[in-house]
C-alpha cells in the first residue's frame, strides 16, 4: 500500500536560514510520482514539483531544492536563505501509476514557520 | 484565466441539514477530486471522478455524496449522516492520470451552528 510520512509535524526557523523538509515514502510500484505542494495561510495548495520514479536527479529552483534518493525512499525539500514568505504547510504526495484507483497519497504536512 | 473556483468561502450547516458545496473548473481537466483537511491530519481523499457520469469512493466516503453531470462541475454534499463535517473542504482536478500535478481551489470552510 502506499504510504507518505513526514515526521516533522512543525518546524520553526530564523530567517535567512536554510530548512530542510523530510519526506519518506512506501510503495510497491516501480513506477511512481512524488510531488510537493505548498499551502500559504489562504489555504489553496500550489504545486512546486513533479518528479517520477526512473529521474534521481536532484532539482533546484531558485532557493529551492529537491533530493530524491530511492535507495532511502525520500523525497526531501530544502529551502536555501529562508524568507518570511515561506511561511506555510508544506504537503509531499505520491501516485502510482495511474489505473483505474488514479489518486494520490499525501502526507500529513509540515507547518513551517520563518521567523524574522 | 483558468482555474478552479469553490464556493462559498464560509459555510454553515445546521443539525440535520444537507449542504453542497460547489467546484467549478475551466481547464477542461477530466479528473476532479474533494479532499477533507483537518488540524494535523493532512489531506484526506472524499470521492474522485476520472470522467463524467462516473466516480468513486475516496477513503473517507460515508456521510458525503457527489454527482458529475458536467465536466467541469463536480457538486459536494454533506450529508446530515455525517456527522462530524466541521473541516476545511478542498476540491482539485487534473488531466486524466493521477500522475500529474493536481490544481486546487481556494477551499470551503464549513462549521455547525
């Protein structure tokens, strides 16, 4: 069955400083999509990346980054030089290959709170 | 500009009352989803449609009823059987495979009188 987990339920740091967002998932496909999604205090999720199962290459963007390691089975998120407006829920998610059960699994979240 | 538009912002049920809330789409999406958020509970999947005329039971179905009549709207109603529906309510879609991103709504906001 699949599973997301992410073990910090809230996290708060000083602005300017790096954050680091864990994310570990369980699935039994060997194809497979992760996905982070933000969720600012108006409260729509806003989806910041995508990434499949056969590409292990890290991602950045801007002050974001993504490490993707199967062998560990996570998915993590770090936030370079935090700024105020990070502030937010982050959601990791995953979706096995679509079929006729096409949904995705989210995680429980992570509050994050930059302090100025 | 497309998007997807829930409405209302806020609403409230009283003892015994059904209420719907509404998810309209313009991005000719073929999937659409409601999600129920709780305090620390993440998101929790309600019902799903991958086409018209046709859904399916998410994990926490019971107390809840949907209906996808048209492609771009897809109606949500508690239920008075349910009988704890204060929750934040959010409804997304997207084109047909669960393996692309989801777009989402603002979200509805429901609570009991």
């Amino acid at each position: 069955a699949q599973k997301v987990t992410q073990a910090q339920t809230e996290i708060s740091v000083v602005e300017k400083e790096d954050v680091t967002l864990d994310c570990v998932y369980e699935t039994r496909d060997t194809t497979y999509y992760l996905f982070w999604y933000k969720q600012p205090p108006s409260g729509e999720l806003v989806f910041l990346i995508r990434r499949n199962s056969f590409d292990e290459q890290n991602e950045i963007s801007g002050r974001y980054s993504w490490n993707f390691q199967k062998s560990t089975s996570s998915f993590n998120f770090t936030i370079t030089a935090s700024q105020v407006v990070d502030s937010a829920v982050y959601f990791c998610a995953l979706s096995e290959r679509g079929g006729r059960d096409d949904k995705i699994i989210f995680g429980k979240g992570t509050r994050l709170h930059i302090l100025p | 500009d497309g998007g997807i538009t829930q409405s209302p912002k806020y609403l409230f049920r009283k003892e015994g009352q059904n209420v719907t809330l509404s998810c309209e789409q313009n991005l000719n999406h073929d999937a659409m989803y409601w999600y129920r958020q709780d305090p620390g509970q993440g998101l929790r999947l309600i019902y799903y449609s991958q086409i018209v005329n046709d859904f399916q039971k998410g994990d926490i179905a019971e107390g809840y009823s949907v209906s996808r009549e048209k492609k771009e709207s897809f109606p949500l109603t508690v239920t008075s059987a349910q009988k704890n529906p204060t929750a934040f309510y959010l409804c997304a879609s997207t084109l047909y495979r669960g393996n692309q991103p989801q777009h989402f709504g603002d979200g509805t906001r429901l609570s009991i009188l």
